[in-house]
C-alpha cells in the first residue's frame, strides 16, 4: 500500500497530467483556440492546439439557450396511408383479374373486400396473394418477409380480409422515420444554425435541438410543415359552393385556396399531375408578372417533358399548386411551358419565401409532425445560469475546502489537492468524451465534490484509529488505507449504481446529472485512493513523523 | 495545530444510540404515517414534467406581481392557470413561472393545441411592460404520463439494485435492514414534498435517487464496521457491537454529511430557481439519510437477529 513502483507513478501522473490538459481548453477563449473561416464559420485548430486537445465541454441547451423541440410522427395516419394504398392495390388487382369486387374499404386496422360472386372468393384470395410477393419459397415454405395476412371470411362467405403484419408495419414505421429525419435535418441546415442536432427518439419520435433559438415557433413551422407540394388541373365546370362543401363527383377535390378573404374554393382534378419528387430546385426570384418576391422552381426531366405536355394541351385552362391541402397558385395556361421551369406567385414577402424555398428543397415529410414536448431557454437565461453554476460550484468548494483542513491538517490538505485533481478530471473528463454539462449536470459536481470526500474521511478516520491503537505513522497509513477500501468500494458501488440507473431511464436535462455524478464517483475513488494516498506516502517520505498529526 | 472541531467529534464517542432504538423507530413510524397521511390528504405538487402542459418563465424589473401575471393569464380563457414566484439572485428582479394546464383534444390535436396555447400565452406575456420572457416549455399529456411512468419506474429499479448489491455482500439480514430504511427515506422525502408542497419534478427524482444511494452509502459503513466488530469482539452482545460500531463510524459520519450539506447549502442559495427544488430535496435527504443509518438501519439488525459468522449455518 505504501509502496508505488515506477510504472505506477507514472501512470498516476499521466492520468493527472490528461485531465489538466483536457480541462485547460475550457479556459481559453475560442479566437485564441482557433481560426475561425469567414466563409462557412469552420473552424481549425490554431498555434500549440494542434497538438493538443482543444475542444470544451458540449453546454446543454439550458446553458446556453437554445430550443429543444420533441416531434411525434402521427403513426396512425401512416397506417391508414399504407391500408389505403393496400385497398386500391387489391381493387386494381382484381380488376385486372376481371374478378369484381362489391367493395374494397378500410375497416379499423384492415381491408375488407366483399366479392360480388362468393365462388370467386377463392380465386381472389389466390391472386390477392400477388400482393405479397413471392409468398412461398422454391421449397414452399413461408416467405420470409410476409407484407400483408389475408383469410377468407369464415363468417361470410364473400369476404377476404387482409391487415398489415406487425413486422411490416415495424418496417414501415423505421422507414417514415428515417425519411423524416432526412427531411428534416435538410430543412434546418437551410436555416443556416450552427450545430443542430436531429435524432430519432424512441420508436416515434425525432428530437430537434436548435442552439441559440429563442422562438419555437420558427422551428416548429419550419418543421411541423408537411409540404406536400402537387399539380392538378383546375375542374372549372364544378361550383365548389360558398364553403367548398358541394358534393364532388368521383375523381373531383375541393381545395381552398390560400390568402383569400373570405376564403375561396376551387375544384381539381383529384389525379395528380406531378408532386414535389419532381422538383429539383428552387429559389426566391423575382417575376414581371408579380410585383413581390416569387418562388422559382425547376422540374426534373421527366417533370419537364410531362408538364410540357399538359401545358401544350390544355391551353386556356388553370391549373393549381396545392400544398397541404391548400391552393398557393392557380395560374391560366397562355402558353406551353416547355423550359421544365416556372413560379408560383402571390402575396409573398421575401421571408415567408424564402421558407417555402426551404420547405420545396428539403422534400415532403413521409407524414405529419406534431410538436409533444417543447423546452426553449433564451440565451440570457442559460448565461444567468451557467454563472450561478460556476458561482455555486467556487463556493461549496472553498467551505468543503475550509472542513477538510480544519477537520484533519496536513491530512485535509491532501484530500483538498485530491479535490482538486477530482474536479480538473471531472471537467477533463467531460471535455474529452465530448458529454454534455447541463444544469443538473453542475448540480451533479457541486454534489460530487461535497460526497468525495467521504472516501478520504474513511480513510483517515482509519488512519486516526490505528495510530491510537499505538502503530507507528507508516503502520497506521498503510492499514488505513487497506481497511478502508471494502468500505470505500461499496459506498460508491451503491452511489454508483443510482446514477446508472439515472442515466438509463432518465430524460432530458436530468441525464446530464447521471453523467457527472457517475464520472464524479470514478474519479472520487481514483483520487481519494490512489493520489491522496501517493500524496501520504511522499509526506511520509520526506518528513518522517514521529507522530502522525491526525 | 488541533482546531476546535477536532474535539467536537471525539475519536471514541460512546452514544448509547441502541437503547434509544424504541424511542427512534417510535418517532420513524409516526414521520412515516404522518408522510402517507398527507400523501394521501394534500397530495403532491406535481410539476410540468409530470402534470404536463404549458409553462413560461418570465422575469421582471418592476412591481408586477403573481396576480397581475395570474389575471393576464386567465384572461386568455385557457383553462385555470397558475404562477409561482421563484428566486432571482438579482434582488432588483423577480422570477415568475406562469403555467396553464394541458389542453384538451384528443392525440395530436390536443397536442397541437398546447402549441396555440404557449403562442397565445408568450403574445400576452410580451405585451407586459417591463416583463423579459426567458423561456417556455411545454409537455404533452402522453409525454408527462411516460415521465411519471419512467421516473417511478427509476425509484424502484433502484432500490430493487441495492437489494440485489447488499444481499451479494451481507447476509440477508442485512439487506432488509437497509431496504427498510431506503424505504423510510423516499416515503419521508416524499413526504415532506406533500407538506411544503414544493414542485415535485424529474429533477426531484432524480434527487431521490441520490438520496438512495446516499443513504444506502452510510449504511454499508455502519454495516461494514459491525460485521468487522463481529469478528473481532465474539463475546461481546449484539447491541454492544451495534452501538460502538456506529460510534466508530460517527465521526465520518458527521463529516461526510457537513461536507455534502456545505455543498448542497451553497447550491440551494446560489444555484438559481431551476436548481433549488433539487438542492432542498438532496439537503432533507442527507439528513434523512443519515439519521436513518443509525437509528433505523442499524437497530433493525437486532430484530433480524443477525448472524455471527462461524455460529451461522451453511453460507
């Protein structure tokens, strides 16, 4: 216990040296750490801190403001999508069968089809089969991927019903989520923030975390917006009536259209002639036409041709641009539009353009969005609380500081200088994993440094009882430490395992609390068991007490 | 040098804690009851985390008080809405959190309406003179249901590791002494939550949790001394050992606990109002937890009858 070997030493001072040299970034400003480019704001590593390490410790978002933003995809209404798209692909594959279905609807979690003849039922169900893909492998055995489940109906002798099987659904629940998340990151990196993170959360959910938002309400327009662009040819022969509430004929939609007062109606074609896949690019233009900005957009090259085409043939009628559900354009066809190019106009200004360019750009989210939990702190309010932190942390330490030295002398000096090792590897420690410190997170070390020195008052008190017990000063240290270290290990095992726990079912700001809390407690045992006690035995080396002043 | 303090923890206290046993548990089952009753009769003051809904912060320079914040925000006919002042170090200014219960709508229609509400309350809020909005949050009813579920989920699995932990390193003996006095804590901490009715948030779990494993760390101290004053002093009685083992461990005891409260203390008064709710949670819980070491978890051996080793069967 008393004897440390070469290695040994070393590795102690290098352990310390590290947490030194991680923590100390944290105290130099960033100009100084590195050029920052004008251009694209990169950064790189600038005089000594290329070979040293020079990133600080990530600041949650209650530290240094910003919007924490919880979407939850609507997964109902992605199976209802899929059940629909079920249905009108089992309508159209038994037409092609020339086997007539009754009808073909969504009921709850299934698609009901009611043949008109029940002896064709089976028949049906074979060629329903198709939709599965191969079901049956070379061996006939079950296909490993099975889409959908069909059974005749034993209770009518005309009915198939077919659900979505869970493995399926599970499939396209990953799918539309990572479609999300694809969306979305390409929409908030055209805001232009620095550092937003887009992560999936759960098995629905996308956590959007943008620094330095001070409004939530830019991100969650930005995001919540489907922006399901689409092309129909306007239906000038229906009358829409004053609410849009007029009886359509199949194949006909009543659309309103946007920025009207009151509002207007148009009806469309249902078909769509193109949807926003075909766009490639757009940008915020101006056009003679219109006296504000305008939307500029180009079509693909299938795009093109096929609205070259509708444009040659339908001369002199309207079209309209509906997004989500709402007209933004209706323009007259003058002329054929063959460029693959055009814009939509109106009542624009240049901002609520320039979101629509990012919205058209970024692509249409797989389904809707809606905000579930939302956390914004400004700025000023993470600043005001990163500075109690630290004030929090700066006086705790002195008192504990002041208890230690009084309580035990030479011995607290030691177990402040382990202190302070404890919380330069904390910070190090932080810095170098990249973890983030949030406000319960400071919490986390302010609790740290208070409960670490348990392990050392365990030892000392040890210390103190063997040497009343008559052993010689290097006796009474050696066992100290022996006996203390069951003692130690279980108290911090038990700590320990509160944080992990912490840490594992926690949420949010609170996780950053398990984080300091679980490095506080490795780095507490290290520095109480390990440095204090390399400190003891170089004191004890050097001075040769007679006594031990304890 | 010796300082004062030194000799006000004497390195052989001889505390006759055992006999004061009946007297101790007495007073634990009475702070327990008295916990389950107002459990029961004022409940808790749950936060938004776990009640859910829409809530601001906002600071002020002027004289604007919690009613003038509580009549702008009823104004808005959003269902009934509540404001509680919070510390500000700055005595110049104050803190408010103003909050508005969850909206109704079912799924994502009631959470899209919590987002109208939080736009309707900012747009207010905005209008009053003086007033600097600092933030806003807002948890859907699905969410704060997951949180509770979560959070208390967190207590027990906790405390279900400690068991497994202790019945690993002592007999059984000894586990249920200190799964008794876990328990003790949370239902007192939990009671002192219904009496002061301070907010009871993820962060108060998380409090709790510490609080455990603070707990559970006196403990194992006290424990780790008398299986050792066991081995060492076999003639001696069950209750002798008990009570000069917490005597042996007294002195750590008291210092562990001062350093942590020190700190706590100095979280509590500077920390800022996000962090006090916490800090005052993990402040009771470290006198709790300590108290309970001594005179719940310790006396309870005597009634488990604790083993000797070597006298013991098998194991």
């Amino acid at each position: 216990m008393l004897y440390f070997g070469r290695w040994k030493l070393l590795s102690i001072i290098l352990v310390v040296l590290l947490g030194i040299l991680y923590t100390v970034p944290n105290m130099v400003p960033e100009e100084e750490r590195y050029t920052i480019s004008d251009i694209d704001g990169s950064r790189e590593a600038r005089g000594i801190w290329r070979w040293l390490p020079s990133r600080t410790i990530n600041l949650g978002l209650d530290l240094q403001g910003g919007s924490h933003i919880v979407f939850e995809v609507d997964m109902d209404e992605v199976r209802t999508a899929q059940l629909e798209g079920l249905a009108a692909d089992s309508r159209q594959t038994l037409r092609n069968e020339q086997l007539l279905p009754r009808s073909v609807s969504v009921i709850g979690d299934e698609v009901v089809v009611l043949m008109i003849r029940p002896e064709q039922r089976d028949q049906a169900l074979e060629q329903l089969q198709t939709l599965n893909g191969p079901v049956t492998t070379e061996f006939g055995g079950p296909s490993l991927a099975q889409m959908y489940r069909m059974a005749a109906d034993p209770n009518d002798p005309g009915a198939i019903r077919i659900t979505v099987t869970d493995e399926q659904f599970a499939a396209i629940k990953n799918r539309t989520l990572s479609q999300a998340i694809t969306v979305i990151r390409r929409r908030i990196d055209g805001l232009g923030t620095t550092d937003p993170t887009i992560a999936r959360s759960g098995e629905d959910r996308v956590l959007v975390q943008v620094p330095g938002a001070e409004d939530p309400q830019e991100i969650i327009d930005l995001v919540g917006t489907q922006a399901a662009l689409s092309f129909h040819m306007v239906d000038s022969t229906i009358d829409p009536g004053p609410n849009g509430q007029a009886r359509t004929p199949p194949g006909r939609t009543i659309y309103p259209v946007a920025n009207t007062q009151p509002v207007q109606y148009l009806a469309v074609e249902t078909r769509q002639l193109l949807t926003g896949e075909n766009l490639t690019n757009s940008n915020v233009t101006t056009h003679p036409s219109y006296s504000g900005p305008v939307v500029g957009f180009r079509f693909d090259t299938q795009g093109a041709l096929v609205f070259g085409d509708v444009t040659a043939n339908n001369r002199g009628r309207q079209f309209a641009i509906v997004l989500d559900g709402e007209i933004i354009s209706a323009p007259r066809i003058n002329e054929p539009i063959l460029g693959g190019s055009g814009v939509i106009g109106g009542g624009y200004t240049y901002e609520t353009a320039s979101q629509l360019v990012i919205l058209l750009n970024a692509g249409a989210l797989p389904a809707t969005l809606t905000p579930v939990v939302q956390y914004t702190v400004t700025p000023s309010l993470g600043h005001d609380q990163i500075e109690s932190g630290k004030l929090a942390i700066i006086i705790g330490f002195a008192l504990v500081i002041v208890f230690m030295l009084a309580a035990y002398g030479v011995f607290g000096a030691f177990s402040v200088a382990a202190l302070l090792v404890n919380v330069v590897l904390i910070l190090g420690g932080l810095s170098g994993l990249g973890m983030t410190l949030t406000l319960p997170g400071i919490a986390g070390i302010i609790l740290t440094i208070g409960m670490a020195v348990d392990a050392n008052v365990l030892i000392f008190e040890r210390i103190r009882e063997e040497s009343l017990n008559g052993r010689t000063p290097a006796n009474a240290i050696q066992a100290g430490y022996e006996r203390a270290l069951a003692a130690i290990l279980d108290a911090n095992v038990t700590t320990f395992i509160a944080a992990a726990v912490l840490y594992l079912l926690g949420a949010g700001p609170v996780r950053g609390f398990a984080v300091t809390l679980g490095i506080g407690i490795i780095t507490s045992v290290f520095t109480a068991f390990v440095f204090s006690r390399l400190l003891a035995v170089l004191w004890l080396r050097g001075f040769k007490p007679k006594q031990l002043p304890i | 040098m010796k300082l004062a303090l030194i000799n006000l923890l004497p390195t052989t206290a001889k505390v006759p804690f055992i006999r004061v046993r009946f007297m101790a548990l007495g007073l634990s089952a009475l702070v327990l009851l008295f916990s389950l009753f107002e459990f029961a009769n004022v409940g808790i003051n749950f936060g938004i985390d776990f009640r859910g809904g829409i809530q601001a912060e906002v600071e002020t320079s002027n004289n604007t008080t919690t009613e003038d914040l509580r009549t702008l925000a009823t104004s808005l006919d959003l269902g009934d809405p509540r404001v509680q002042g919070a510390g500000n170090s700055d005595p110049e200014r104050q803190t408010f959190l103003v909050s508005l219960p969850l909206q109704p709508g079912e799924g994502m229609e009631g959470e899209q309406a919590n987002q109208t509400a939080r736009q309707a309350l900012q747009e207010a809020l905005a209008s009053v003179e003086g007033l600097e909005l600092r933030g806003t949050t807002v948890i859907g009813g699905a969410v704060s249901r997951e949180l509770i579920f979560t959070g208390f989920t967190a207590i027990g699995v906790a405390l279900f590791l400690m068991l497994i932990y202790i019945w690993f390193r002592f007999e059984w003996q000894y586990s249920v002494g200190a799964i008794v006095a876990l328990i003790h804590d949370v239902i007192a901490t939990v009671g002192m939550f219904s009496v002061t009715q301070m907010t009871f948030d993820l962060a108060t779990v998380a409090a709790i949790l510490t609080i455990v494993g603070y707990s559970m760390n006196d403990t194992v101290v006290v424990y780790d001394r008398i299986r050792e004053n066991l081995r060492k002093y076999k003639k001696m009685p069950l209750a002798d050992v008990l009570n000069l083992s917490i005597n042996d461990t007294l002195s750590r005891t008291i210092l562990t606990s001062a350093t942590t409260l020190v700190a706590l203390i100095s979280l509590y008064l500077i920390g800022g109002a996000s962090l006090q709710g916490f800090a005052f949670a993990m402040i009771w819980g470290v006198l709790i937890g300590t108290y309970s070491s001594i005179f719940v978890a310790a006396p309870l051996l005597l009634f488990t009858n604790v083993q000797r080793e070597g006298t013991q069967s098998g194991a």
